[in-house]
C-alpha cells in the first residue's frame, strides 16, 4: 500500500499493476524452470487452471488494480482502513455459501459496525491528505469493489479449491493475471515510464516480488489451511502500519474522523472473529 502511493507519481496506475503481474510472471517461470530440473513441472490439471485463473483474475487484478486507483484521491492510511471491511463483507458471503461460517447475532452486529466505521469516513470525506480537504467519492467506491471482488474470491476458493497445491495455485494465479492485464494495459494506457526513477524501480520491484507473489502464496495457503474468515482478519494489521508509514514517509494525515471511523470497524471486527475453542484455526490446522 505505501510503495503503491509512493508510486503514483512515476506510474500510470495501470502500468503500475501491470508490471508487478509481468515481474512476479517471470518469477513464476523461474521457479517452474528451475523446479523442472528437480521434478516439479506444470500443473496439467484442467480444472486448477480454470479456478486458479478464476481467482487470480478477479481476486487479484480486480482488487489491486481498484485499490492502487483509490489512491489517487485519498491517502493509503483512508484506503487501509476502507480496506478494513473486507472481512465484514466476506463474513456476510459467508453465511450464504459456506454452510460452516453462518452468522450469528454477534457476528451481525460486527458487520453492522464495520460499516459503520466506512459509513463514518464517507460522511465526513476523510482522504488523509494535506491538500485535499474533500474526499472524492470515487476512491470509496472503488475501495468497496475491490473489497466485494476479493471477498468473493475468498468464498470462492474457499469452496472450490481446497486441496490443491499452494504454489500451483499461486503460479498460474499469477501468469494468468499477467496474460489477463498486459494487453488491458498496453491497449488502454500504453507503457510510460519517463518520470520513473530509482526508488519507483525499487518500489516496482519490492511490490512485485513481497506484495504481490508472497502476499498471494501467503493468503491462499491461509484461506486453504484455515477459513474465509480467518484469511479476511489479515486485515486487522494492514491500517496499523500503513497509516503510521503513510504519516512518517508520504506526510499524510491521521485525523479524529479516520480513529472514530477504524475504532467502530475494529470493533465490528472484534465480535466477527468470535472463534469457539473446538473450532480455533490453529486447532484445526
């Protein structure tokens, strides 16, 4: 999130996306042609192809291509906490099409106050910036289709994909969010890359490589090994750094309105993540 806004300066949003799907793309090839030697070869098995392209196209490209635009009309730390809801949304899917994580009483008063928490920010047009004292309703309505397109990847996967290889999953997950993305962007915005310098190369290449394969092999493995829910609480720690970074690093803003807006949403929080002991993840793992 940091190194998304940091870029915004030096990239198209969707030249931005773009390349961090082609460099962890060759990644993805490296290690295949690496592994080859040793026994691993690509996955033949027509139906992971299908689930996995499924999920990286609209559980990745969707997501981050909506959340680094968001950026452009609000700070990383507003974004963040929008960010935030995602469990509550996913929680919500949940109890329809994962008969296992139904809501209950608790669980719905949690989802009511996460958004409760955005409703706060969109009200009071929060965007964290020193320039900007209006937030532009875009950046909010781009956060919450991000939000709806991953949680509804989560149940997806969550239901479809149990089972299959982690790295597997993550690869073509990868290579088909690259092939899905590159000809968008070339065709759409073409490829500028004039005003890059040396630390957007640098945050092109720490967002390609950290933020995009690791986050993804790391947030699959935890929605296979564990629950929907459970892989949604990631949440829980991504405003804490990046709205603190947001402020030391790209001199953003953290006012009363975005605390009372994330206070409400933690809290939702808090009454979603109600975790019986027979059925705590790392038991269950």
């Amino acid at each position: 999130m940091l190194f998304s806004r940091y870029s915004l300066d030096q990239f198209h949003p969707l030249n931005f996306v773009g390349l961090r799907f082609f460099l962890a793309g060759t990644l993805v090839i490296f290690l295949y042609a690496l592994g080859g030697r040793r026994g691993r070869t690509w996955p033949r098995d027509r139906r992971l192809w299908i689930h996995a392209a499924t999920f990286g196209i609209l559980g990745s490209v969707v997501p981050m291509t909506a959340v680094v635009t968001s950026l452009q009309y609000q700070s990383s730390g507003v974004t963040s906490v929008l960010i935030t809801i995602g469990p509550a949304i996913t929680v919500l899917m949940a109890h329809f099409f994962l008969p296992e994580e139904s809501l209950n009483r608790r669980k719905a008063l949690g989802v009511v106050l996460a958004f409760s928490g955005a409703l706060v920010l969109a009200l009071r047009g929060e965007t964290g910036l020193a320039d900007v004292t209006q937030a532009n309703p875009i950046g909010y309505v781009l956060v919450f289709i991000a939000m709806i397109a991953a949680s509804s990847m989560i149940i997806y996967a969550r239901r479809f994909m149990r089972g299959y290889d982690v790295a597997d999953v993550t690869n073509i997950q990868i290579i088909a969010s690259a092939i899905f993305i590159l000809p968008l962007m070339l065709l759409s915005v073409g490829l500028d890359l004039s005003r890059v310098n040396s630390g957007g190369v640098i945050a092109l290449v720490y967002s390609s490589f950290g933020g995009t394969y690791g986050v993804l092999f790391i947030g699959y493995y935890i929605i296979d090994h564990f629950s929907a829910t459970a892989a949604s609480m990631t949440a829980y720690v991504i405003p804490i750094i990046v709205a603190i970074g947001g402020v030391l690093f790209l001199e953003e803003h953290i006012t009363a309105g975005i605390l009372g807006g994330l206070a409400c949403i933690v809290v939702g929080l808090v009454l979603i993540n109600e975790l019986h002991p027979d059925r705590h993840p790392m038991k269950s793992a």
